[in-house]
C-alpha cells in the first residue's frame, strides 16, 4: 500500500508554531532550511517497517534531489517523490482542462496526508482517501499511522471479496 505526504505545513512547518525535529548542523542548516515536524522520522520510519511505501506528493518546485537529500540527512529515504513539476509531465500532460494540483489515485496512493481543504474535497468528488494534518498536534503520528492501518485494512478486505 502507498501513502503519500503533502510538504508544506503537513511534514515542513513553521518552528514558532510547531513542534520540530532537532535542525541539521551547520552548514546544512543553511542548505535545507525547512524543519521537520516532530514525528516525522520516526512515523516514515514505522510506516516503512509495517510494509507501507512512503512517497512524497507536493505541489511545490523543490526539486527531487532537493528533497531527497534533506530527507536523507534526516536518515529518510522515499520510495518515490512526486513535485510539482512530475505531477505536470505526468498528470496534467496535455490535458487542456486543468487538473487539481494533486491526484493521488493516478498514481495508486491508496492515502494521501495534507493540509489543504481542496485536496480533501478533490478527493471526496474524485475518489482518493485523504487525511487531514494541519494544527500542531502530539498525537499527529498515532493518528495517521492508525488510519493507515485501516485503510490497509480495508483494502485488503476489498481484495478477499
């Protein structure tokens, strides 16, 4: 099962409001300047021991190697990253209407994890399961490691019947 993970105020946030992984030492401190909500590694970590492959699905221009290396001084390794610029190569294409910013089922994510209300709403209307983290919250990790476990769950009552 894939679960994907918006950036911007869902893994990166700000550290006046949130709680965050400890930064990286200097000078990468002043390479990747974005900090990690607290939970984050430990939450790939654990998705990734339970089975889960983890991408990144960002509607943002870092670029792959970008954000594969910032994660990777975290110790985090991604199974795929989709920005900005793949979901426009690969999704939108030369689809003259334009497509919501992100369609986690085009590429089979069974779950994605963001802040944005229209990414829920794209998803009610166009058949994507998402779950929402955008206020600071100590639980943030259970919760989405929960509902990871029961959409795996139904998924694979879905594939007995």
């Amino acid at each position: 099962m894939r679960i994907s993970f918006d950036l911007d105020e869902v893994l990166f946030v700000d550290p006046k409001k949130f709680k965050t992984e400890p930064p990286l030492p200097f000078p990468l401190n002043r390479i990747f300047i974005e900090r990690l909500r607290k939970g984050t590694v430990d939450l790939i970590h654990k998705l990734q021991e339970e089975g889960f492959e983890v991408w990144v699905y960002t509607s943002s221009f870092r670029s792959e190697l970008y954000i594969r290396n910032l994660f990777r001084n975290y110790g985090v390794k991604f199974d795929q990253i989709v920005n900005s610029q793949r979901h426009l190569r690969e999704v939108q294409r030369n689809n003259p209407e334009p497509l919501p910013q992100k369609l986690p089922n085009f590429y089979r994510i069974s779950l994605h994890i963001d802040d944005e209300d229209v990414i829920h709403q794209y998803g009610k209307s166009l058949g994507f399961k998402t779950f929402k983290v955008c206020e600071p919250d100590d639980e943030w990790t259970d919760k989405v490691l929960a509902e990871a476990r029961r959409i795996r769950d139904l998924e694979a009552k879905k594939g007995k019947a």
